[in-house]
C-alpha cells in the first residue's frame, strides 16, 4: 500500500514539475509616443493556447509603465504560437510569435510589433493610390457597390481609411491621411474592399513602406500600385477551373489534436474570389463565405464514399496566381470539436501557384498538410493554328500517344459554336476538362498534363454542335 501511495505521489509531483508560468510583457511606450496607441485602450495576447480567441486573455498594466503583463500555466516543452492585440481588433502584423517553454517559470518580453524605435514622430500626409482595374474588369468590384480602404499599422487594420475614385481615372481610387511618423519607420498595410459578397482582402504577405527623409522634408509621401500588384503577367488571362480534391482519411483536429469521428461536411475558405475568409473565429453563420465540397460524385467529385472530398471552383479572368486557401471540417456540426478553423493553426495555409494562359487543373490536398503544392491534370490556354477554316469537323490523335505525363490534341471545327472536349478512364468517369468554351470556326490544339492520373487508357471526347467523335490514348508512366 505504501508503494502505491509513494508512486501516486511521484506521479502527482513529476505532473506538479512539468507544469511552468510564462509571464507574457508586451511593451506599448513605443506605440503610445507615436500616436499609434491610446493609453487605457485594452491590450490582449491571443495564440494557439486559446484558440486565437481575442479577448479570452486581457493583459494588464497596474504600475502604469506602458509594460502590459499577464501570467499563464503551459507544460515543459509547449511550443506557443501568439501574438498581441491593442485596442478592438489591432493585432500586430508581424509573423506569429513562437515561444517554446522551458523548465522553471519563464518571462516573455517584447516590444508590440518588434518596434523599438523611440524617434519623435512628425505629422505628414500619405496619398495612397491604388489601380482596381483588373478587380472591375474580372467583376470581383463593383464600383457602384463596394468601398475600397486602406488598412494597416498605422490604423489599427481598421476599415475607416476609404478611397475613392480619381476624377481623372475611374479605375484609380485615392486618399489621403495624416500619418504620424519618422524617418526610417517602417508601415505595414494592405487593401481591402467590402460589398455584399463581404470583404476582400489583398493576398499575402503584407505590404510595407519605409519612410524616407524626403517624405519627412517635403510632408508627404505617395504610393502608387495595383490592387494584389497586378500586371498581364501576374494574373490569368483566362477564367480558370481548378478541381480542389482534400484526403480526410485520418483527419485530426487542429483545436484538441484527436481525430474527428467521422467527416459529414467539408468547406473551403481562402482570400481570392470566388473563395472568402469567415469572419475571425469562422462563426457559424459565415457559411455562406464557404465552399462546400462533395464525396458522392457530383459537383467535381471524381469517386462517391472514397473520403476524398472534392469540388471544381472557377477563378475569374485577372485572377492572381497565387491562390490562398483553408479546409475546415464539420462546418457548424457539434463534431466539429470547438470550432469551424480547425485544419491547423492560424496563419497556416494552402498555396497554389497558377499560370496566366492556364484554363484548368488539379489539386490534390491532405487535410493539415499546409503549405505550397503542385497542380496536376493541367490544361492551358487552346492555340487558334490560324491556318484556314476547315471543311469538317476533326479530333485528331493526340501527340505523342503513349505518353508522359503531357500530350497534344489537335481539333477543328467548321462551323462557329460551344466546343467541348473531355477526357474519361475506363469507367466513364470524367478526368479533365480540356475545352468548355465558344469557339470561331477553325484549326486549334491543346495541351493535356495528366500528371495527376495514373497509367492506362483514357478517352477523350469532342462534342460541338451536332459532332460528337470519342478517342483512346495511353499514358504511360
């Protein structure tokens, strides 16, 4: 009985030991002497120890030092992801801060935005000014409906810093506002605008600034570039479909780490129309911002019951290339174990990078396998061969067949009309879609990547008008 009682008591004590305070400090002087932040405003720390709730930890400053504290209980060993938050909703804009826990209580100490520079700021005026003509053309803003703003360090990433429409230039909006700075500081900010749809955000990273000597000289700064930095060459040229396909065999919850114990209902949210960010804590009723994927066979989804969650969504013409984007599992379902943002950790996301003549593709996704990945099945932009208008209507063999992974596929039609071109495995199920567009009488290829599809026979079928002729091809890899 003693022994039991002895081993109780070292495994009470060693828990006892593993357990450790961190002493959070957050200097706010610097903010304060700028302008930037309002003495008595609240300061919070929000991280992955309280599911980046803001407003679950308040953090206090009883000696009046600017210094702001709050002491917390982690295990030995606890890797933190955090950051502070001033005021409503000012979080800081650097990277999350990362703070591993060591054994004996512990101080945390760091200036708000890492920014230690106590130079006496100036008043100057910023004109920011932003094209939105790529956003207009491709429809995602509608200048009759949607407000454009500014928003960043300087402003508390709030939505009260509008721009509007140049009077030379309907495409430029602009605005200016006093800022109060000093050489050699560094903003961060990025656009924004809200309509109906909600609000869009430019992608990431931030943007920043440096004040220069001569803005301070002359009392003003101007900046002037597109919305997302846009040019021909950094967006699509065409509206692009991409097939998102997700793998939650296994998945496990990015609140409590355990597995969930069944997938009912899958959701994709990302910054580039037609995908939407929820708003912060991904509240139930933000549904309507989400995408919601199948697993029986319709809406994109190749194979029914495989847990492989899918959905083909189409990006706009001028969309940028790189697309951001988050799964959420369970959306609103008491199965969602806490909350709907629950694929990894805030600021951990998907990135997909496309091309400007791609008109469709593939990815291929492992719920809570964040980061950068590869497209699969491309299919670029259809070449008008310019050689003529042919007699009747051709699907020739594609080149070269077998093939691997790419091939080419050679068409014509001799009257003007929606083409469409797919390709199917053996089962009849459909695989790519390499044309699905209105097309002027004529000779055309287009290229097939089937990187994404494992070896065998595949057809492709062209149907326009009242043609409809089906090929056989082989990949070989």
């Amino acid at each position: 009985m003693k022994q039991i009682f002895g081993l109780f008591l070292f495994i009470l004590f060693a828990n006892f030991a593993l357990a450790q305070t961190v002493e959070f400090q957050v200097d706010m002087g610097v903010q304060a002497a700028k302008g930037q932040f309002t003495i008595g405003d609240p300061v919070k720390i929000a991280g992955n120890f309280n599911e980046w709730n803001n407003g679950a930890d308040v953090m206090t400053d009883t000696d009046g030092d600017t210094i702001y504290t709050i002491t917390k209980t982690f295990n030995v060993g606890d890797t933190l992801f955090f950051k502070f938050i001033k005021g409503d909703d000012g979080w800081e804009s650097i990277n999350n801060r990362e703070y591993i826990v060591p054994a004996g209580n512990s101080t945390f100490s760091a200036y708000f935005n890492d920014d230690n520079q106590y130079a006496v700021p100036d008043s100057i005026d910023v004109t920011f000014s932003c094209n939105m003509e790529f956003e207009i053309v491709s429809g995602r803003f509608n200048p009759s409906t949607d407000t454009l703003s500014v928003r960043g360090s300087f402003n508390g990433w709030g939505a009260n810093s509008l721009l509007f429409q140049s009077l030379t230039d309907p495409n430029i909006y602009e605005g200016t506002f006093r800022l109060y700075t000093f050489e050699g500081e560094v903003f961060s900010y990025k656009y924004a605008y809200f309509g109906p749809e909600g609000t869009t955000w430019e992608n990431d990273p931030n943007k920043t600034y440096t004040v220069t000597g001569d803005d301070m000289s002359f009392g003003a700064a101007f900046i002037s570039r597109t919305f997302n930095d846009a040019t021909l060459s950094t967006v699509t040229n065409f509206a692009v479909t991409i097939k998102f396909t997700v793998d939650m065999t296994g998945a496990v919850s990015a609140i409590n780490q355990q597995p969930f114990t069944s997938i009912d209902d899958v959701r994709l949210c990302g910054a580039n129309a037609p995908l939407k960010w929820p708003d912060g804590g991904w509240p139930n009723a933000d549904s309507t911002k989400t995408i919601k994927l199948y697993d029986n066979g319709t809406n994109g989804d190749v194979t029914a019951g495989d847990n492989v969650w899918s959905r083909d969504v189409t990006f706009p013409q001028y969309s940028p290339l790189r697309i951001q984007y988050k799964y959420g599992a369970n959306w609103g379902l008491p199965s969602n174990q806490g909350g709907n943002d629950n694929e990894n950790g805030v600021g951990a996301d998907h990135f997909i990078n496309l091309t400007s003549n791609m008109i469709s593709a593939t990815v291929e996704n492992v719920f809570g396998t964040m980061g950068d990945h590869e497209l699969v099945n491309v299919v670029t932009d259809v070449r008008d061969l310019q050689n003529g208008t042919p007699v009747t209507y051709e699907l020739s063999q594609n080149y070269p067949n077998p093939f691997n992974p790419s091939t080419m596929i050679r068409f014509a039609i001799p009257q003007e009309g929606m083409v469409n071109i797919k390709v199917f495995n053996t089962l009849g199920q459909e695989v790519a879609t390499l044309v699905n567009e209105y097309r002027n009488a004529g000779n055309y290829e287009v290229d097939f990547n089937a990187s994404g599809l494992t070896s065998g026979i595949y057809f492709y079928t062209i149907t326009s008008n009242n043609f409809t002729l089906t090929k056989k091809m082989m990949l070989l890899k």
